[in-house]
C-alpha cells in the first residue's frame, strides 16, 4: 500500500485531505507541521512514497521539509500546495522545485490526478 505523508498546518485541510486519499486507497501519516512530520516519521517504520505538503507553514517551510526527508527516503515523490501562486512564491525566495504543484484551492479530482502523476513518476515542465 502506498504511504503518503500530509504535512497541513490547517486542521480542517488536513483532515479533509486524510480522509480524502485514505478513500481513495492510501495509507496516510499526518502532522501539523515540520517537527511533528520529523517526530511521526522517527517513530513509524512505514517507508513514505509521497509527500504532500503545504509550502508555507510556521517554523519551516514544505520545501525545506521536503529536502531533509529526501535524504531519509530517497525514492519518495513530492507534491507542493500553497494558497500562494508559483509567482508570489519565488517572489518570497521559495524557489520551485522538481515537484508538482496544487494551487489551493483546488478539487479532490485534482488532488487524485496530481497524487497519481507524481507517483507515476510524471513532473512538470
């Protein structure tokens, strides 16, 4: 079964997106933000395939986050999601990465298609 990790500082957002890829077939560790992430994933054995994650959070940031899990899980994908456009991001010094890319707000459909491009091992241009 396929392990994804949602990293949400938003409570209401992070339930619906457990609930919504739990659904839909997945496995899901949730936290609320980066120390909680690192601390769930210390006391879980289960190796993550894919992060979803919100790109500005308190603390640190979705991207920073996801560069330290890449070292402890080198084949997991990730996927980026911000209330925020790419724009403003790289405007805010949040470079873009390799990974694809949910602009909040977005449909369960939309979150399953880039979930499963991501896994699929597809990226954008």
């Amino acid at each position: 079964m396929t392990t994804i990790l949602v990293i949400e500082d938003e409570d209401a957002v992070r339930e619906m997106l457990k609930t919504t890829l739990e659904r839909n077939g997945f496995h899901v560790l949730a936290a609320n933000g980066g120390s909680a992430a690192l601390e769930l994933c210390e006391t879980k054995a289960t190796p993550v395939d894919l992060l979803l994650t919100d790109i500005v959070m308190p603390g640190t940031s979705g991207t920073d986050l996801a560069g330290y899990l890449a070292v402890r899980y080198p084949k997991m994908r990730v996927v980026r999601m911000s209330g925020f456009t790419e724009a403003m991001l790289g405007e805010s010094g949040l470079q873009r990465d390799e990974s694809l890319f949910l602009q909040k707000p977005f449909s369960r459909d939309q979150l399953l298609e880039t979930i499963r491009k991501a896994l699929d091992g597809a990226s954008e241009g």
